[in-house]
C-alpha cells in the first residue's frame, strides 16, 4: 500500500524544507513559504547543516530562533543520503492569555476603524508622508477599544519625527493563539519607519499586555499582534 504523507506535512503548521547538497530548496510546505518572507533560504540551510547529525538520521535540537512574529523553540535536521537534507522547526507555544471574564467585558469591533480614526487624530498633529495596507475583508473582533486607542496613539507618536511612516494590517495566516480552549487567528498590526523615538517603549509594552496583545519593538518598527477574539 502507497501512502502520499505530502498533504499532510503541508497542513502542518511548522515549516518543513528539503535542500539538496548545494542548499537549493527542493521542497517546502505552506508554513515554510511564509517564514521566508522574514528570513532567507542561505540562513536557515546554515543552520541545518550547523546542526545537522554526525551520520546518516536524524537530529533534534533545543534552542531559540525568532523572525519577526515568528518563534521557535527546536529544529529536527535528518538526511539519509548525501543529495538531500531536511529542516523541520517547531513552533514556539503561545500561552493561554485571557480569562473568559476578561473577554466578556470586550466589545466587537471593526479594527479598520479604529486604526483609521487613530491616524486621522495623528495628522491633524503631524504632517508625515504615511501609507497605509489593510485587509478590508477582518471580520469585527472583540478588542478593548479604549485601551487600544490608547496604544495606538502612544506607538503612533514614536514615529512623528519620521519622514514617511509605513502602516499595515493583515491577518497572520497559519498562526493561532489558544484562548479559553480555543484557537483563534491573530492579526498584525506592523507600523515601519526610518527610524523613532523609543522612549515610551516601556508604557507601549505594558498597554500592550493589558490588551493581550503581543508588542515586538525594533529600532525602526513596532510590531503588535492582535488575538482575534470571536
């Protein structure tokens, strides 16, 4: 009995990749297509072949990796002959991160509102060349519009010295978080720039976490990712 094990590394939410012996991909699922658009095929083929096991089989290792939203906690590099050798990374686990009364008290809302009403209230103070990307087809979600709004106009205001300002928002496909037992979606909401202040990156952290929501902070961009609570 033939049995095609394709269709399910392919549902699998971990990234998969087959290099050959030269580092060219040979083959890679749905989740791995995504992570390389935060990373590049050179870097994760060295650290396959870094980690890759003495002789022929395979190895698993424990250690930290991130890529923008992305985060993983171990990989497992296997080959069984000298022309191919494989990558699989393991999501990191996200932790359950509301209580069922906390999300009662949550409104639904049309974020794409919310953000848009936001930057209006941000240019009539700033005059910063901005684009905005969104996904108009987000259903509403249920969200802390205050304390969002809040968020929103303290990450805003670090980039008001910025000569253009890149806002977008879009759902994260393939990535969940586990609230009251259940998966829901996450949408992100990425704002880039040539650089910004960084001085109120504590108050933006901790507005964040009171909103359950996830603030990654560089030096030129301020990354949130939104549970999509139903």
């Amino acid at each position: 009995m033939h049995i095609n094990f394709e269709s399910f590394v392919e549902w699998d939410n971990s990234p998969f990749i087959l290099f050959n012996n030269l580092g060219k991909i040979i083959y890679l699922n749905n989740a791995a297509e995504i992570l390389f658009g935060y990373t590049s095929k050179k870097e994760l083929y060295n650290i396959a072949l870094f980690n890759a096991p003495q002789s022929f089989g395979y190895k698993t290792t424990t250690l930290s990796l991130s890529y923008d939203s992305f985060a993983f906690y171990a990989i497992t590099v296997g080959y069984e002959n000298e022309e191919q050798l494989s990558l699989r990374m393991y999501n990191a686990p996200r932790l359950e991160i509301a209580s069922k009364a906390e999300t009662k008290k949550l409104i639904a809302t049309d974020i794409n509102i919310l953000l848009e009403a936001n930057i209006a209230l941000f240019k009539t103070k700033n005059s910063n060349k901005l684009q905005l990307l969104v996904d108009q087809d987000l259903p509403p979600f249920k969200i802390d519009q205050n304390n969002f709004s809040k968020l929103l106009r303290k990450t805003l205001n670090t980039f008001r010295s910025s000569d253009s300002i890149d806002i977008s928002l879009k759902l994260l496909i393939g990535q969940h978080v586990i609230i009251e037992n259940k998966k829901e979606s996450i949408v992100q909401l990425s704002i880039k720039a040539n650089g910004r202040y960084t001085d109120e990156d504590k108050e933006i952290t901790s507005l964040a976490s009171l909103g359950q929501i996830k603030c990654i902070t560089k030096e030129n961009a301020i990354t949130l990712e939104i549970p999509l609570i139903k």
